[in-house]
C-alpha cells in the first residue's frame, strides 16, 4: 500500500495541491508531486553549491534531515537521512513548495513555455533567445536593442544599441530588467556585464555639460 505522509491529497492555499508517497522499496525516498511544475527538466542536488540559483532547490537541501532532492517537472524526489522520520522531515518540505509555490518565485505559464524552448541549446542560444522573445520586444517600445557580445564562462557581455545608450535608466534596466530575466531562465550566468559606450549615446534622459553637472 501507498504511505501518504499527509493524507494524500492536501489542499494548500492558493488552491495549491501537494501530494506524496514514500517508495516502498526504500523508505528513505520519498516522491512530492505538485499540480504547477516545479523545475523544467532535470535537476539532481546533493549540497547547497549545486543549488545555487535555483530558489528552491537551495531552501530545500538545506533543511535538517535532507540528504538529496531531485526535480522532475511537477515531481520532487527527495532523499533523508536514515535517524529522520517522514512525518518530520515531509512537513518541512511541504512548506518550502507552499511558500515557493504562493511567491513570486514560482514559474509562470509562460516562463514554463520558455524553458521548454531553451532545452537542448547551448548557454549563448539560450540567451540569444531570451533577447529575442522577451527582452528586445520591450526595450524596443524605447527605441533600443539589445545585443550578445560575448558569453565568457558565467558571464555574459552585452552591447545597447539605440535608445538604451546612453540613456540614464540604463543600468536600472539591465539590472531591474534584462539581469532578472536572463539568471532566472538560465542560473549558469551569474554576471551581466555592459559593455555599451554610453558615451556616444544620442537619447540620454540627461546631458552632461562641458563642467560636467548635468541638466534635464
């Protein structure tokens, strides 16, 4: 027979529903299913360095009692210590999927959409295709672009074009904006470098004068 930790089906906020089943051939594993897809793909964590960037992978191996996490679309696969009980260690997990799912945290249908498209490119046609669905299409609305330099290990340089140089709000759209959306789809980039002259920029929101103040 199935072992239901929490009675089955449980009805979370949000109409959030969780349920779960311990493996019959090894009580240790124990398998969380979600209505709304938790990971795109695979993921296989075993410490906190191999979570970085992921929310909810970091919350979750880095709860007492927590050896090993896998996540499979709407599955996670989780694995405790042997002195852990179940009872215990699944109402811990069981709060850190209702947390992440009720946040902002949790992927949207679109981003979901998105991730399935970036399966099987590589780490610069994954951000190229990023620029070209999500990021271009509204930096465009400022007459601007937004171009791939280069993507150097967990970097990534990119070059503004058009309205974006040399405007002032530059650096709050590449970090409010453009960063945002680039680490959370692809978590291999931890740094978004600009490498825009914005010197040579003909739209600022402001000029600087030959005494350097500058004026509206």
């Amino acid at each position: 027979m199935k072992e239901h930790i929490v009675g089955g089906i449980k009805e979370m906020p949000e109409n959030i529903e969780l349920t779960s089943e311990v493996d019959r051939r090894n009580s240790e594993i124990c398998r969380f299913t979600s209505a709304r897809t938790l990971y795109v793909g695979t993921k296989t964590v075993t410490n906190v360095d191999e979570a970085k960037g992921l929310p909810l992978a970091e919350k979750l191996i880095s709860l007492p009692g927590v050896v090993k996490i896998q996540l499979i679309g709407h599955l996670l696969v989780a694995t405790k210590m042997s002195d852990k009980q179940w009872s215990e260690v699944g109402k811990e997990i069981e709060a850190v999927l209702t947390a992440y799912l009720i946040s902002g945290l949790a992927l949207t249908p679109e981003e979901i959409h998105d991730r399935m498209m970036l399966i099987g490119r590589t780490t610069r046609e994954k951000i190229q295709y990023l620029i070209e669905t999500q990021i271009n299409p509204g930096v465009a609305e400022h007459g601007g672009a937004v171009q791939i330099v280069n993507v150097e290990d967990d970097s990534v340089y990119l070059r503004l074009h058009g309205g974006c140089q040399g405007c002032g709000a530059a650096d709050f759209t590449l970090k409010q904006g453009i960063e945002t959306i680039i680490k959370r789809a692809v978590p291999e980039i931890k740094q978004i470098v600009d490498v825009t002259n914005h010197s040579a920029g003909t739209n600022p929101f402001y000029r600087r004068t030959e005494r350097g103040t500058s004026t509206s």
